[in-house]
C-alpha cells in the first residue's frame, strides 16, 4: 500500500500564508504595534524607509481572525490552482504588484486612512483565475461575468454603503489580476502558436 506524504505544493502560495499568519500572530503579542508600524499602509513622511516597506507588507497584516481568514480561504483556495499553471515566479509577481498597487493608491488616494489585508491580492487571483481558459481572439464569459458580479459589487459598496472594507483596494486587485491574466495568456498563446 502506497504511503501518503504531505507535500509543499504551492511554495509561493504556503509561503505567503504563513507570512501572513506570522503577521497575525505578532499583532497580536505587540498588541497591534506591529500591523500600525510594518503592516499597513497609510500617508506617512516620504523621508522614511517604512513608507516604502509598508507600500508592499501591508498586504500580510490582518485587523483580526475573522478578516485574515477571510482572506486566506480564497488564496488557499485558488491559489494553488494558479500557481500551478502559471508557475512560482509568476504568483509571487502577482502578489507583489497587487500589493503595491493596492499601496500605493491608498497612500494618494485616501489620506490617513490606513489599509492592512490581502484583499487586493485575493481579488487579483479572483480574476487571474477567470482567465485560465483564455485563447487570444475570444473573451471568455465567464471574465465578464466574474468582473461584472466582483467589481461591480465593489464599485456599489464603495459609493452606497460605509463600512471599514476597502473597496478600492478590492477593484485595484482585480484589475491587477485582469491584465496580468490578459498578460500571461496571451504570451502563452502566442508560444503555442509558434510551436504548431
């Protein structure tokens, strides 16, 4: 009988879990001094190093256990579907201009406010994933109807209803993962093309 063994099958994706449970769990023992220094994001002198570092670790900071699971369940959840078809390298790309993204037009756009979470980069995966049966001359239905029912949402949340969610961050990630999904197909559809 064959013997089961846990694997690491998702490196970028486990890894950035863990970061952001590492995260969570820092916040927590400093009693949140941790997320308001590392961990979120927000309009501070351009004259310090944090300003920068925040502009990406903003995205591993949670405000709670309810919100870090929120967000981990859609990351571990399509995640690993992404990363293997678009590989390591690609995911931790997407992570990374999805939280800079989001960052950087927190800290222009909403003044003081300040922005923790992974949200940004759950919509972008959210989007990449309705482009993995992309072939260059079609649009996929289900792109539109993913970008119609998830950002349309956020766009109306954002102008109707007040709450603490950031919406912007929200749309800014899934555009991130509509041109980065758009990006790689294309490319790859391209390879395909010459190998025929």
């Amino acid at each position: 009988m064959k013997k089961w063994k846990i694997t690491f099958n998702a490196p970028a994706i486990l890894t950035f879990v863990l970061l952001c449970l590492a995260a969570m769990a820092l916040n927590i023992l400093t009693q949140g001094w941790s997320n308001r220094t590392f961990f979120m994001t927000y309009r501070s002198s351009l004259a310090s190093p944090l300003t920068y570092v925040r502009l990406f670790t903003h995205a591993l900071g949670h405000s709670g256990w309810e919100h870090f699971i929120g967000n981990m369940s859609y990351i571990l959840l399509l995640g690993p579907m992404l990363e293997e078809k678009y590989g390591t390298e690609r995911m931790i790309e997407v992570m990374v201009i999805a939280s800079f993204a989001t960052g950087i037009l927190n800290s222009i756009l909403s003044g003081s406010t300040a922005l923790c979470g992974a949200s940004g980069v759950v919509f972008a995966f959210i989007l990449l994933t309705s482009f993995t049966s992309f072939r260059e001359g079609e649009l996929p239905l289900t792109v539109i109807l993913v970008a119609v029912i998830f950002i349309g949402q956020q766009v109306y949340e954002g102008i109707f209803i007040r709450n603490n969610v950031s919406n912007l961050s929200h749309i800014v990630g899934g555009l991130v993962g509509a041109v980065i999904g758009y990006r790689f197909n294309v490319r790859s559809s391209h390879r395909k093309g010459r190998r025929r």
